[in-house]
C-alpha cells in the first residue's frame, strides 16, 4: 500500500492532475480525504513521477493497509478526540472511570458523583453488556442509557458505554457522548461501519487474540466510514499466562504511537482482573506514554453485578489520581484539575 499525502495548499485542478498521473502507475487508487490518496504500485516510479508537483508532501509504503489511521509526515503526531469539554490526545492525562454497568440508580448516580469529586474526565457504565454466559446479567438496555442520562445531567460527566448489536447503534448514538466497540467486537466489521457512519467519538479495544495490525485495520472500518474522532484502547490479550485474567501488553502503547496518529488508553481493570493489580497497571500505563485509562470503580464492588473483583472501591480514587499525576509527569503530561461539584 503506498500513500500520497497533499498539502493543504493543494487546489482541486492540482489534485486532479495527480490523480489523473497516478492513475497509470498504479492500482486500486482510493481517495481517503482532500489530502490523502492510497494505491497500489511501485513507489520509487510514483514518487519519480510526482517528484515536480509543488503540493505532494510524500509518498510512502506502509507496512499494513490502513492509510487513514497510520502516522504519516504531514500530520499530527496524535490527532485529539473531543469527550464532553475535554479531549484526549492533548497535553493532559484523560481518566475515564465507573461501573461495569448500570445496574440501578443509586448505583449509577452514587458511583458517578465519586468519580467526578475524584477528578475524573469521563463516566464509564454499561447499558449492554457481552458476557461469556448467556445466564450472566447482561445490562438494564434503554432503561440503563436513561440512567446514564440523568448521571451526565446531575454530574456534568460525559458519558462513555459499549455498543454490543448493530441494532441499537441509532439509540447509542443519540444517547451517549462516545461509543465503546469492546473486544469482542472489534472484528465486527458490520458493527464498525455502522459506527464509522455516526459522528459520536468511538472508543475502539483491542481484541483478546488481536495483533497490533489488526487493531489498526479494525480501526480502519470506523474512519473509512467518515468518523475521525476514534480512540484505541489496549486492554490486554490472552496468552500463555494463567496468573491474572489477561496479559498487559504495555509495549502496545508506545508502538501504536509510532505507527497511528490515533489517541491510545489502556484499560488497567480488565488485565488486572483483581482491584489489587488496577493501581500498578494504570500506573504503568501513563509512565509509558498512554494518553489515559478506562478503569472500572464501584462504590460498593462486593454487591456489583458484573467484574466487582476488578472494580476499584471509589474511595480509593482520589489517591490513584494523585500517583498519576506523578507518573504522568515522568512521561511529560499533566493531569486536569477536579471538576467543580455542580449546583443542583
């Protein structure tokens, strides 16, 4: 896969022009954005051909087919994503905390206003749930996603839930500030594209057996759909390993910010699979350059539905948010300031 990145300055006569030259010395030619184009070819031929056109930055070849999210010369080393009032991928550390999921009102609302006094930037909580028995407590659904309505409304936090069917992409979109594709999903292509349609943030995890290539490639399915605000979680992979419930590859993170221009979190608690391991793990995550965690908190894990082991007990919040102010200091970030309580 070779790509011609285009400068901004670049006219429609001048794009035009080197599509019409590119056309005969490649194939499969794509064009992704205004300054982006993809084919097939031999680059050192196309980039001769191109080598007098004032407007063409580069022609490169990628090492995997995903033009649109790789990190290329031209763009951004990381490209924000807007949640809410805050973005992630900027100079300051996102933490997106919560429930598994919605599993009532006292406690959604009693759970998200601890996050937000911790100084979290984000709620987690899920309407819809994929669990590994079809006996297991799956989410409330619509009645969850009102719930997580009225948490925004009383907290302030934006809100960030999974989708599990492309049927309810519609009422997801309209419902929640950014769409979760877990890990299950992440090779639901059908899913994907439907998420790429919408307009609402995408939070995309890795699968539990996916490679790095195929996370991007995945990733590939919501841009190529028009939707650029996507965010790569690592959340650990299955391997050989029986000592804790997944592997934190760790080395994810400082990888896939060499090869995309995407914001890259992790998700301590899933790895972990015991609130004893989130702490160290999320700390890892930010000295290694993440641009924010997703972590499961419960204001009272032993009742909780789903994952209590994993959930860190929301008082314990506030001093994990001190140590990642220092961890992220070591990688050269900054961490936000709490959120004022809202007047009610």
């Amino acid at each position: 896969m070779i790509v011609i990145m285009l400068s901004e300055a670049c006219t429609p006569a001048d794009r035009r022009r080197i599509i019409d030259l590119v056309q005969f010395a490649g194939t499969g030619l794509r064009v992704h954005t205004p300054e982006l184009l993809s084919l097939s070819g031999d680059r050192d031929a196309i980039r001769a051909l191109l080598s007098d056109e004032p407007c063409v930055l580069d022609v490169a070849k990628l090492p995997a087919a995903y033009p649109r999210s790789a990190r290329l010369r031209g763009r951004p080393d990381c490209t924000p994503v807007t949640l809410g009032e805050t973005s992630i991928g900027g100079s300051a550390f996102t933490v997106i905390a919560g429930p598994c999921s919605v599993e009532n009102r006292s406690q959604l609302l009693t759970t998200a206003e601890a996050v937000r006094a911790a100084g979290a930037d984000a709620l987690r909580a899920g309407a819809f749930k994929p669990r590994t028995s079809p006996y297991s407590f799956h989410g409330l659904g619509v009645p969850g996603l009102r719930l997580l309505a009225e948490a925004r409304e009383v907290t302030g936090l934006p809100v960030v839930s999974e989708c599990v069917d492309v049927r309810d992409i519609e009422v997801m979109a309209s419902s929640v500030d950014m769409i979760q594709i877990g890990a299950r999903n992440m090779q639901n292509y059908t899913l994907l594209r439907e998420a790429g349609r919408t307009r609402v943030p995408v939070l995309l995890k890795r699968g539990l057996a996916a490679t790095l290539d195929e996370l991007l490639l995945a990733c590939e399915y919501l841009l190529d759909g028009g939707n650029e605000q996507v965010v790569l979680c690592e959340r650990g992979i299955r391997t050989f390993e029986t000592s804790y419930r997944f592997t934190l590859d760790v080395a994810a993170v400082p990888v896939l910010k060499e090869r995309t221009h995407l914001p890259v979190i992790v998700d301590p608690s899933h790895a972990a699979g015991a609130k004893g391991r989130v702490v160290p793990l999320a700390l890892a995550a930010a000295a290694a350059g993440a641009d924010g965690i997703i972590l499961e908190s419960h204001h009272d894990p032993a009742t909780a539905l789903c994952d209590g082991a994993q959930a860190l007990p929301v008082e314990e919040l506030p001093a994990l948010m001190e140590r990642l102010g220092h961890a992220c200091a070591a990688a050269g970030r900054t961490m936000r300031a709490a959120t004022p309580a809202r007047v009610r």
